[in-house]
C-alpha cells in the first residue's frame, strides 16, 4: 500500500482471480473487481484504519463472484506498509472449477496479534473450531 499492488498470492487467489494461468502479481486487485471499492478502502491506504470488512464482487470473464473481503495493515521494513487480504467466496459462487480446499469447511477465522504474537482479538468463529 498505497501502491495498491499485488506482492504475493495464494494458489487458491490466483486461480480465483486469474483462472487463464495469468498472474495476479504485480497488477492491482482492483483490476479483478466488479464493484467500487469502499470508502473504507480510502481509509485504510491513508493510514487511518488498520484493517476493514467488506463485500465485494470480483469479475471472472463473464461471471461476478460475491466475496467477502478482509484486509489488515501489516507493517513491513522501511517504513513500508503492506495489506494482507483474504478472500472468501459464497459457497455457491466456487462453482465445480473453484472447490474450497479440503479441510476448510468451517468460516474464515479473523483476528490480530501484538507486536509479541500474542493473540489480542479473534472472529466467534475460533470457538467453533477450538472450542474455546
């Protein structure tokens, strides 16, 4: 960020965004969408929010995707800031093309640590999964 590049991506991203055998990196999420970003997009690039929710519709050829999007501020070396984003598409939407990796049933669990990786908040998802 602000660069709003794409720096790094997961199998699972690239062939949600770039399902041609394309590359996702080096271009702008922005790009793939289908909608207008958030004015908590705005927020977060200027460095007054550290992370946001959102829904979002990402465009794949002649498909829109719903997602769920989220995105935390990591801060990086050199005063560099970066944003960690994960999408999470309707069940629906995946399709025969897209499965959801084995073993990943359950929602997305979000949260964030301390500068010491000890775990400070978490989504009500964690008691689903851990039981506590």
């Amino acid at each position: 960020m602000p660069s709003e590049q794409i720096v790094a991506a997961s199998g699972t991203a690239e062939r949600l965004l770039c399902p041609d055998d394309g590359s996702v990196v080096g271009r702008n999420f922005e790009d793939f969408a289908a909608d207008e970003p958030t004015g908590a997009l705005d927020l977060v690039v200027a460095g007054h929010l550290d992370g946001c929710e959102a829904r979002r519709v990402i465009r794949r050829g002649a498909r829109d995707i719903p997602v769920t999007v989220w995105i935390r501020v990591v801060d990086g070396r050199e005063g560099r800031s970066f944003a960690l984003a994960i999408l999470l598409p309707e069940q629906p939407a995946l399709g025969e093309s897209l499965p959801r990796p084995e073993g990943t049933t359950a929602q997305a669990v979000v949260g964030s640590t301390d500068a010491h990786l000890t775990v400070d908040r978490v989504s009500t998802d964690v008691v689903a999964l851990l039981g506590h």
